[in-house]
C-alpha cells in the first residue's frame, strides 16, 4: 500500500501521508464531502476536487494491484515466472502493460503457433531466426512428418512462421513501443460506407476526413464512433502515406525488424524472415494495435465528454435561487392548453388549473383575467414559464397580463424544460404530487426550480437534465458515478433544511441513502418537525456514524440551538461553547458579530480535537452563519418581438441565457426556441483554452447575431461587440485569437455538435432525438465565412 500511497501522492503533488490518512477516512467509511469541510487536520486541508482524484486513482490502483497478483500466481503456476519478469510485473504501472507483459502466459484458444509447436517445429523456428544464413527450404525438408501434420516443406515454414509471429507479436516492449509510436504519429482516416451517403448526411462532414489521432477532440471522436456503430462511416489508422508507397516497409515493420535483429543482408533466410515481420505486422498487430488505441480514443473522449457535462451540471446546480417567493409555474403548450400551477413561498402546492390562451380555442383575454385573479389571490411574485413549445407566445401573454395589472408587481423568467417531463412521469413525483395530473406535475418542477434548482433538479436524474454532450454514448456506470458525486458535492456544499427537504434531495446528504432519507421523511411527518440535530439519532436505522456525517449539512432554523442552523459539525460545539465562556456572551449574541468574531485569534482555541483549520472554519461560519454560496438571481430579459428565427437580423444585439458549454464554444438560449452557437474563438478579444474560463451554464450573457440559418436552425453569435456580420477574418488575424486553432478546437458542420437533451428542441445532425440546430451547427456557415478552416 505504501507504494500505492506514494504514487498518488506524486501524481496530486502531495505528501504521502496526507493521501494515507485520507485513505483510512475513506475506508472508514466517510463520505468525500465530510472528509473535505470537517477532516482538514487529518488531511492536511485537501479540497473536495483533490479527494475525489484520490479516490478515483486509489480505485484504480487497487484494481492493478488486485490484477498483478492474479497475474503473478497464473504465471507461477504455469512454472514459468521468473525474477525478471515478477520484476517487470510489479513494476507495471497500467493495467495496459499489466496486460502486454501477461499476453505471452495468457490462457488462450489453441493458436496455429501452439498447433505448430505440438507438430514439432519450434527447434525449426528457432535455427531460421538465429541463422539466417541456413536456406529455409532445406532446412524445413528434415521437419516434414506427414503424420504430425506438417506434409511438405511449405507446411514446415508457416508453422515456424506462426511460432515467431506469435513470439514477436507477444513482446511486451515492441508492443509499448509501438503502441505510442502509433499515438504520436497517426492519423485516423474516416470514410463514408459506399452506399450509405443519403442515410448518412448527418455525418457528411466525415465522409473524408484526416486528422492526427491524438489530436482528435472529444465531440468529433464521439461522433465518428455513433457514425460507424450506425454503419455509415468506417476509419482505419494510417501512418504518412507508406500505405500508397509499394514496397516501403511500414515504418512499424521497421520497428519490428529492429527490435527482433532482423536485417536484409541477402543471406538465404533473411527475404523469409522479412516475410514473417511483415505478416507479424499486418496479421498480429496492426489489428490488435488499432483496437487498443481506438479503444484509447473512445476512452479519452468519452473522460473528456463526462468531465464538461459534470461542470455543466454542477454550473446549473449551483446557479441562484429565486428564494421563497410565491410563484406562478406555467407549462405552455398550443392545443392542450397551458398547465399552470400555484407554488407558495415554501415550494407547497396550493392551486393548479389550465388556459387556452393559443389557437384554436384563443381565449385570450379569459386567459389574463384567471392569472390575475390567482396572482392577487396567492400574492404572486414571478411567472416562472417554461422554454418549450409555446413558450414565447405564453410570455407575450404574461406580458400582457403584467401590463394591463401593473399594481401585481409581476417578474416574469423563462426557465428550462429539460427533464421536467421525466420528473412528472416518475414513481417520485406520484408520490409527492398523487393528486395532480402528470402535466400540472411538470408546471410545478418549472416553478420550484426557479425558486431552488438544486433542490428540484435533485429529484431527476441527472443525465435528463440536458447539459452535456454525447451523454448516451459515454460509460453509462462511469457517467453515472460523476454525475453523482457532483450532484453530492453541490447539495452538501449549499447544505439542506432537515425540516423542508425531499426525500431525494436527503438521499445526496453525506452519509444518508435512500433509505436513511425515507426514514428522516417519515419521521419528520409522524412526529412534526425537528428542533434539534440531535434528535435525528432517534431516525430508525441512522447510528452514530450516519450522524457523524450527515449532521453537520442538515440545518434546522429556529431551532433550540442557534448552531444547528449553521455549518459547524456538532462534534465541535464545545469550540463555540468555549469562546462564549472566555469572552463572557452567550452563543446567540456571538452569532453574526463580525467586528468581535474578527478580533478573535484563532490560535487561541485550538485543541488537540480541532486543529487551526477547523477552529478558522468556525469563526468564518459564526461570522456569517449559513451563508449560500450560490450567486445573486438574476435573469436575461429577452427582447420583445424576437421571439422565432425569422425575427433574427445579423447585427442585433440580445441578451441571453447560456444554456451549455462544451469545449468549443457555449449554447445560448436568446429565446427563439432554438440555442445559438458562441464559438469559442467569439467568446472574448484574447486567446482562450477552455470556454469555462469565460463563461458557465445559467451565466446570462450579452450577444450580437452573426447569421442565421433558418431552413437548417442555426444561429451564429458572438460575445465580442466589435464583430460584424459576414465579415472575413484569416487564420492568424490578430482579431481573433483563436481563428488557428479551429482545426483543434471545432471544425465546421457535425463535427462540432454537441448532444444535449432539451423537451421542445429540435435534434442535432450527429444526434438525432438531442437538441440540435445552432447547436454547434450553426458554426458551419460562421467560420466559413470567418475564414477559419480546419
């Protein structure tokens, strides 16, 4: 394990005996979230991103540890290992040369090598390969026994090929050797299938394209992989153009001859041994090679795909609350009507009902008079309106109703559909909600989730949200974990209300499950609320380690003790208590007195429990007591008349709500129904990496509309205000700092679309049945006429 430690260690720049002691806390049984805000002595103040790379790279190396022992006896038990080689074991340091040092031992189906070897003819292999000097068809007669198999002479040679093909394809280090070579130096060559180009178009981008391997971008990789799983497009690795050059070797021929001593130095067995080199190449590896390295790429790219939707995710999460707001939730739609339902400071349903304010039925100003009547009758302050179908048209409306009842002091928001159907739909919300119908259900997400996303969007899984790219083609288990340790990560980081918070926000407080939460719930409704943290020891089934780790981000306001109501971990009320008795106050007064609290040393009240960090962490809570650290509401106003595409003008200068940011750019909902594309080369007037830099999902954002293409549904927009219209920029204009690298950030078309779910979107063209249009299509007339060509 030490060795273990250590190498995480170096990997996080840390000491060792920080990853040890997290480690045991983890092993422990503690949750990320705890270890990270209440064990910072213990782990020397490691951050919750530093704790979740530990744990995932401890995993990870506990799985190579639990796979080199497998290993180790295999081989042993074969009789065939040897200190050299138990050597090289332990120090393989992937499960990838874990596996290329095992594959000469690996238990395998019987091989034309092995067949050859049972037939005798390994002492031939061996006399060809160590002198090339004996003729081969000579040699070979003294090895043909008819009735071993081998008939004549040529049978001889390839079952002597067969044995150093299989020798030389199972040599750990040329296949490490070539394995990189092939990483650094080739391109991957797509192709559309003959045939296959009408059914395919979504994928035209493709239909010839080039480009270095390792180069390839998350969202193009992805997509090249749903091409050829739709059997439109097929790729192969290729190396220079040694494949177009008759008789060039391929240069990892030339890596297989040099590794094994084979030279052409017209001795009679060196043109036969050449031969067995090329068919090592071309029958064991090329093959093999390509699979690993594509299996690489997916890997990558679908890391690098997990990576943006999490920080997507956790962007929306943690945007800003409405607060406790009586509010309006409306779930527009033409024919069915619009669902409306009645939300009260707390998030308690008290009224629901329906309008037809659209076609055919147009009860226009009938429609007016019932929202006025509910919004003087339940005190109204938002209209929260969903972005779906429907959705301008309904705004006009609650425009409408805004200006004939200005006294109503009315703020209207439109507020993201995605995954709200999922919620109304599931086994949760007909618990929660039995009494509604299935789409007054959705109106009551829309309007919760505007008074608190992360406690509404808790209750959906998170993959339905619509804020990532690809999500259905990535390591579901994989995407699954991330997605859930963000969403842990954001509830534990705000904290929870034990009094008002759901069964499936609980479920992602550190240390509780489903079933701890359903208890907390049912417990809290048989016996009213809770008055102290405390009392959640008496929750069935929730012991003294659950409250160890889950106390600490449960809060109780108006509680018996003013602490509960704050971060710091009952285990560490005594610190609290102790301050209050040396400087003679009592614990209420301390609470929110900045100017006594700062005038403290923290060194003061150190003990041997609770070390300077925790005892700063205190005074900090003291000082502001619960604090949100979500950002101030705000809202985009989105401009009156715009309200399709064909309202769009390049020029126009809107404001917007980024809706998801990918690694070439952001998503911008502008309220037309469709997102426009800010390519990431338009997202400031300097050179930026990652578009996180500049902005993140929620942001609300300032742009100008570059083009619109309205038969294929996609705008170009840019955040920077001196661009214009159709103006050209070459590769390199100063103007624009990344017009270079478009070949590495985007390239124009299906190449750049992200998939993002999204109720009421149009499907991307490399993703049919995800939110598409301007997604990132929209960069395909932009950069053209921009002059960024990949």
């Amino acid at each position: 394990m030490d060795k273990i430690y250590q190498q995480i260690a170096n990997e996080l720049q840390v000491r060792a005996e920080q990853v040890r002691a997290t480690v045991q806390l983890l092993d422990e049984g503690s949750t990320v979230p705890f270890i990270a805000r209440y064990r910072k002595e213990v782990t020397g103040s490691l951050d919750d991103t530093q704790l979740r790379n530990l744990d995932e790279r401890l995993n990870y190396l506990r799985e190579l540890e639990d796979r080199r022992q497998a290993v180790l006896k295999s081989i042993d038990e074969q009789g065939k290992l040897t200190d050299a080689l138990a050597s090289a074991i332990a120090d393989a340091d992937s499960k990838g040369r874990l596996e290329d040092l095992y594959l000469p031992f690996k238990p395998k189906r019987r091989t034309k090598g092995q067949i050859a070897r049972e037939a005798g003819l390994e002492p031939l292999a061996d006399q060809l390969y160590g002198d090339p000097a004996l003729d081969p068809e000579q040699t070979a007669a003294g090895y043909v026994n008819a009735e071993a198999g081998v008939a004549d002479t040529k049978a001889a040679l390839d079952g002597a090929k067969y044995i150093l093909m299989e020798r030389f394809a199972e040599d750990a280090e040329l296949l490490g050797r070539l394995r990189d070579y092939l990483w650094q130096n080739a391109d991957i060559q797509v192709t559309v299938i003959q045939g296959k180009e009408q059914e395919g178009a979504k994928f035209r981008d493709y239909f010839d394209h080039r480009e270095p391997l390792r180069r390839v971008p998350s969202h193009r990789a992805l997509a090249i992989f749903r091409g050829r799983n739709e059997g439109v497009l097929t790729y192969s690795l290729v190396v220079g153009d040694a494949e177009q050059a008759p008789g060039q070797p391929h240069p990892c021929e030339a890596m297989i001859a040099r590794r094994w001593q084979v030279e052409d130095r017209s001795r009679p067995g060196d043109r036969w041994l050449q031969e067995v080199v090329r068919w090592t190449w071309r029958v064991k590896l090329a093959t093999h090679l390509e699979t690993d390295l594509m299996g690489r790429l997916r890997e990558s790219a679908e890391d690098e795909a997990i990576r943006v939707f999490a920080n997507n995710l956790q962007d929306l999460l943690l945007a800003a609350p409405a607060g406790p707001r009586a509010t309006l939730g409306l779930d527009p739609g033409l024919r069915t009507g619009v669902k409306v339902a009645i939300i009260d400071q707390t998030g308690k349903v008290v009224g629901h009902g329906g309008i037809f304010p659209h076609a055919p039925r147009n009860q226009w100003d009938e429609s007016i008079s019932q929202l006025a009547r509910w919004c003087r009758q339940y005190a109204i302050e938002i209209v929260a309106i969903g972005n779906g179908t429907a959705s301008r048209e309904t705004e006009k409306l609650v425009a409408e109703l805004m200006q004939k009842h200005p006294e109503l002091k009315l703020t209207r928001i439109l507020v993201s559909e995605a995954g709200a159907s999922i919620y109304s739909a599931s086994e949760f919300a007909s618990k929660e909600l039995p009494d509604l119908d299935v789409t007054i259900r959705g109106a009551v997400s829309i309007a919760r989730r505007l008074q608190d996303p992360l406690a509404e969007l808790v209750k959906i899984e998170p993959k339905s949200i619509g804020v990532g790219q690809y999500q259905h083609d990535v390591s579901q288990v994989q995407l699954s974990r991330s997605l859930g340790a963000v969403v842990e990560d954001c509830v534990n980081a705000v904290g929870v209300d034990l009094n008002t918070a759901s069964a499936p926000l609980l479920t992602r407080v550190s240390g509780l499950n489903p079933i701890t939460a359903e208890n907390i719930v049912s417990f809290r409704d048989q016996n009213g609320a809770f008055t102290s943290r405390r009392a959640l020891l008496k929750v069935p089934r929730l012991g003294a380690k659950t409250f160890e780790q889950a106390a600490g981000f449960l809060r109780i306001m108006s509680g018996s003790d003013p602490l509960d109501a704050s971060t710091v971990h009952p285990e560490a009320y005594g610190v609290v208590e102790e301050i209050a008795r040396r400087n003679k106050r009592d614990i209420a007064s301390l609470i929110g007195d900045r100017d006594f609290l700062r005038s403290l040393r923290a060194e003061d009240y150190v003990t041997d429990k609770f070390g300077l960090p925790t005892v700063r962490d205190i005074l900090a809570e003291l000082e502001k007591p619960g604090r949100d650290p979500r950002p101030e509401f705000r809202f985009a106003s989105f401009q009156e008349g715009v309200e399709s595409l064909a309202d769009l003008k390049p020029g126009m200068v809107l404001e917007g709500s980024v809706t998801n940011v990918t690694n070439f750019g952001a998503f911008v909902d502008i309220g037309v129904h469709q997102d426009g594309l800010v390519h990431i080369s338009a997202l400031a007037n300097r050179f930026v990496k990652d578009p996180r830099e500049v902005v993140k999902t929620g942001d609300i954002v300032k742009v100008k509309v570059l083009e619109v293409d309205e038969k294929r549904r996609r705008v170009a927009l840019t955040m920077r205000m001196e661009d214009q219209p159709g103006e050209a920029s070459r590769p390199g204009d100063t103007s624009s700092p990344n017009a270079g690298r478009s070949a590495r950030n985007a390239s124009p078309g299906a190449k750049d679309r992200p998939q993002q779910a999204s109720r009421g979107r149009e499907s991307t063209a490399a993703g049919a049945g995800q939110q598409g249009g301007a997604m990132a299509g929209a960069l395909a007339e932009a950069m053209r006429k921009a002059g960024r060509r990949t």
